[in-house]
C-alpha cells in the first residue's frame, strides 16, 4: 500500500498554511512520504507556483466531484467550500 500527505487546497488565501504544514513535516523528519497538494478546480497553476519552488507535488482537480448534482444555495457565508470536492 502506498502512503503520502495529502491535503487539500480550496482557496489561495490557505497556501501559506500549506507552506506551513510541507515544512513543520520537513523539520520534524517527517518526509519518507510524498507531500501532495490536491486543488479545487477554482485555484490556477500560476497561484501554486510558490508551492512547486519549494517542492510540493499540487495536483489540479479539472471538475468538482459535485458537477451535475443540484445545490441548494447555502446563505451562510460558506461559499469558499463551493469548489472543494
């Protein structure tokens, strides 16, 4: 079984905490696994390139698992969570 760190990117604004996390993981010995960095359909290659020059892996979802199915609007202030499966 293969094993790595993944975590998820669903809003430009969390790539400094992405930075944090690849690194405190460095620090601590703890990079026998890949680190991945999967992100939503909304973040643009040119946004990971601070991620890619210190070396995470970003894998770019091309659709959200949630296309086709009907959503019923969330009035709540949680459209950041739009594009993250």
């Amino acid at each position: 079984m293969k094993k790595a760190f993944v975590t998820l990117l669903s809003s430009i604004s969390y790539i400094p905490g992405v930075m944090v996390l690849y690194r405190s993981l460095e620090k601590y010995g703890k990079t026998s696994y890949p680190f991945i960095c999967v992100c939503s359909k909304n973040i643009k290659e040119t946004d990971v390139l601070p991620l890619k020059r210190i070396g995470i892996e970003c894998l770019m979802l091309e659709r959200s698992a949630l296309d086709g199915i009907d959503m019923p609007t969330c009035n709540q202030g949680f459209e950041h969570w739009n594009f993250t499966f």
